[in-house]
C-alpha cells in the first residue's frame, strides 16, 4: 500500500522513539484521535507497526533494526542512561562493554574517567574511548559484522574467557515480563555470556523500548545481573521479581 505523508511522518517517528502514542500524534498533527487510530491500523495491516493499547510499536520479528536505526531510537532515554551508568563506575577500574547503541553512550560518558581498562567487541565503544589517553583498550578477535562493528563468534568468546573485570556493562535487544532478556544473535548471545562470567558486577544498560519488543534467544536473567539502568520503571510485578533477586532497578529519566 501507498502511504500518505503524514502515515510516512508517524512511521519516522515510531523508527526514532521505538513507539507512538495516539494522543501525542493527534496533537502533533492537529487531527482526530479517530484519524490516529486509522493511520495505526492501516499502518499496522501493512506490516510497518504493531497496535499497543494507546498506540503502536515497530513490528517485532526475528531480525534486529538496523544499526542506524537503532542510534537514532531513543537517543536521550540513551544519554541518560550512559550517564548514570557511568556515574556508577569508578575510576581505576577494569570494564567489560559489549554490543549495543546503549553500550556505546556508556563508553561516551567514561571518556573522562581515569586509569580504566576497557575490553570490548564492539568497534565503536572502542573508537569511542580513544580520546580518553587514561584508558587501556582491549578489542576482541572474532567475526566482523559490518552492520554495527560488533564482533562476535568463538574467537571473541575465548578473548573475553581471558579476563576478570570489575564491571560488565551489557546491552540486550527485548526485556520480556518474566525478566529474561533476549536477543537475536546466538552468536553475539555466547559472547555475551562469557562477558557475564567474568564480571564480579554487571550493568544492565535498556531504554524502555525493550520492554515492548520481542526477540528469539535467551541471554540470561535479570536475577543474573547486579543493577538496570532503564529510563523508565519496569513493571510492578517484574519490579517486585528483582526485588527479590537483589537486581538493583536505577530509573533514569531522558532529560527534556
């Protein structure tokens, strides 16, 4: 199906923020909720959306956005994120930091943290630290993916087997309501894993979007991680859930 200019407009701004809301487009666009609604169906037939109660998302699947969709998406929720996350890790500390557009605002905000180690898979987390001179940078083996500069496989698994770091700082593609998180990559997920093992302490860093989307593999467990960095609080029942695991939840509002 063709679609209209302003159906084209909402899909952009669903790409950049992970969701829309019926009520803030009507007010954007100055027409009726009816209207809105109509958009999001139409939207949602053609395979580009999927209706949530009060909007829409963009359609979940098997295949991760790409990669500079993905930057794009939530980009202060991220910030914000980074920011606080960072503010959590000392200096003269040894760092683990994975794959993800989440990672890489972390990896921006300790640009001025002093006497860290950073080992990393990810191409753009470790271009991202150049600059800071008090940094020691580790980069992984493995198979390039050119999509995001991640590398992943066997040889980036046995890399990562090789230390023991103060903190890991993951990112994670869905966050189910059970608390699993889930990605699509298997073998971006085994890295991963490792990562975990070889943490005394790890960083879960998610903007919110995750909670509406979907993925097909199983990383780990929220009871498997020792703090989140999310811009939103999560679910009273899955709230509750880390509570019980001791999972500290940090809630860092994007700042306007």
């Amino acid at each position: 199906m063709a679609l209209s200019f302003r159906q084209n407009e909402i899909l952009k701004l669903a790409r950049d923020d992970g969701r829309v809301v019926v009520e803030t487009l009507a007010e954007h666009f100055n027409v009726s909720l009816q209207t809105i609604r109509r958009d999001l169906s139409e939207l949602a037939d053609a395979g580009h959306l999927d209706r949530v109660h009060g909007g829409a998302v963009i359609r979940m699947g098997v295949m991760n956005f790409a990669y500079e969709e993905r930057r794009r998406m939530n980009e202060a929720a991220k910030s914000a994120i980074g920011r606080a996350c960072a503010q959590a890790i000392p200096d003269n500390s040894s760092i683990i930091l994975n794959l993800g557009t989440t990672t890489e605002a972390v990896a921006r905000e300790l640009r001025n943290h002093s006497n860290i180690t950073a080992v990393t898979n990810n191409i753009n987390v470790a271009n991202t630290l150049l600059s800071n001179e008090s940094c020691d940078i580790m980069v992984a083996g493995g198979s390039l993916r050119r999509s995001d500069g991640g590398l992943v496989g066997d040889l980036t698994a046995d890399f990562m087997n090789q230390f023991k770091v103060d903190f890991a700082v993951i990112g994670t593609s869905a966050l189910d309501e059970e608390g699993d998180l889930l990605d699509y990559d298997l073998a971006e997920v085994r890295v991963s894993r490792t990562i975990l093992r070889q943490a005394r302490k790890v960083f879960l860093v998610a903007d919110s979007s995750k909670l509406t989307r979907s993925a097909p593999v199983r990383l780990a467990s929220l009871e498997d991680i020792d703090a989140i960095f999310i811009d939103t609080p999560l679910p009273e029942a899955l709230t509750k859930r880390c509570a019980d695991w001791n999972t500290e939840v940090i809630v860092t509002p994007a700042q306007s």
